[in-house]
C-alpha cells in the first residue's frame, strides 16, 4: 500500500507540474512495453480536468497521440530487428519469450480485431505494436486499428473517471443506503457474471 500511495503522490506531481507533456510521454512508452501505470495515469488527469487544472480536449488528444506514437514505434522496432532480436533484448524489461507466445496466439485468432481492443488488456497494450511488426503486419491496416483502438480507450478512461468523480457523493450514499448485505450481492452477481463470462469463452475454444 506504501508504493502505491508513493507512485499516486509521484504522478499527481509530474501531471501537475508539466501535465499533458507527462501524459503523451508516459503513454508513448508504456505502448512501448514499459510497465507504467497508463489507465492509473489517464484517471489523475481525468479528475484534473474534473478541478479545472487541465483542458478536456488537451487530454484526450494528447493521450491518444502518445499511445499510437508508441505503438507505432514498437511497430518499427518489431518489423526492423525481427523477433528474435526483440526477445533476446527485451526480456530485461518483460518482453519475455512466453509473453510473446501468448500475444501472438491472440492474434493469431483474432487478427485485426487485437489490435483494436488490445490496449484494453494489460500485456496486449504493451507488446500490440511490437507483435504486430515481427509478424509483418500491413502497416497501414496497424495504423488504422490502432489509432480507432486507441481513440475508444482514452476515451472510455478519461470519461468514466470524470463521470465517477462527479457522482462519487451519490455512489458513496447509494453503497450507504443498500449497506453490506446489499453490497454482497452486487459482489456475487459480478462474480457469476464473470464465471459464465470465463465459461463462454472456454467453451469456445
């Protein structure tokens, strides 16, 4: 719990202090595989904006300007040395063999659709531009999925903070109202709804 307060008070201070320029950096290197807090990154400035302290079209741009800048550079570096290369240099920051497994099968499956909805997914966002350049992806069919995934999930983030910010009193009185009893049902229906998720998709397969 200590470093997470530590890195909530460290991005709190970087935003406030040079604010979308933090933000495009941040996003460009975490699509670049660096394991840096994106969505926790788009929440703080989400509420900033909220408080008035940055501009709403400011953020959104410059956040989706960093997460495609970055995963087009991980394109470039996935499509020049190969991935061989990539693997062998990369696994000093995670960009580990069975990662790449694993990111690769998904897009085996699923094809151009990865690249739309991959920065929804943890290991996905970082290694999407990357994988997509060792498999010799078409650059411009990268691009276009890449910009529109990128453009859904900026916008998804930054809107839900804002919206949860300026609703957190009715939040916070409903889960008063409904007390704990209440409250475990709402945990066990997300449960179940995750378990049948889970199943579907296992099922599937």
């Amino acid at each position: 719990m200590e470093e997470i307060g530590h890195l909530v008070g460290s991005l709190e201070d970087l935003i406030r202090r040079d604010g979308v320029i933090v933000v495009t950096g941040i996003l460009a290197l975490e699509a670049l595989g660096a394991p840096l807090p994106g969505e926790t990154l788009l929440i703080f400035s989400a509420i900033m904006v909220g408080h008035g302290d940055m501009s709403l079209p400011s953020l959104l741009i410059c956040a989706w300007a960093g997460s495609v800048l970055g995963d087009n550079i991980g394109y470039l570096v996935g499509r020049t040395l190969g991935r061989t290369a990539v693997t062998r240099h990369g696994a000093k920051i995670g960009l580990t063999e069975p990662r790449f497994d694993a990111v690769e099968a998904v897009f085996a499956r699923y094809g151009g659709a990865t690249v739309m909805f991959a920065r929804f997914v943890n290991v996905l966002r970082q290694l999407n531009g990357i994988v997509a350049g060792t498999l010799g992806m078409d650059w411009r069919r990268f691009l276009f999925f890449n910009a529109l995934g990128a453009a859904l999930w900026v916008t998804v983030w930054v809107f839900a903070a804002l919206y949860l910010s300026e609703h957190l009193s009715v939040i916070v009185g409903m889960a008063h109202h409904i007390g704990r009893a209440g409250g475990a049902l709402v945990v066990v229906a997300l449960i179940v709804a995750a378990a049948l998720a889970a199943w579907r998709i296992h099922r599937g397969k």
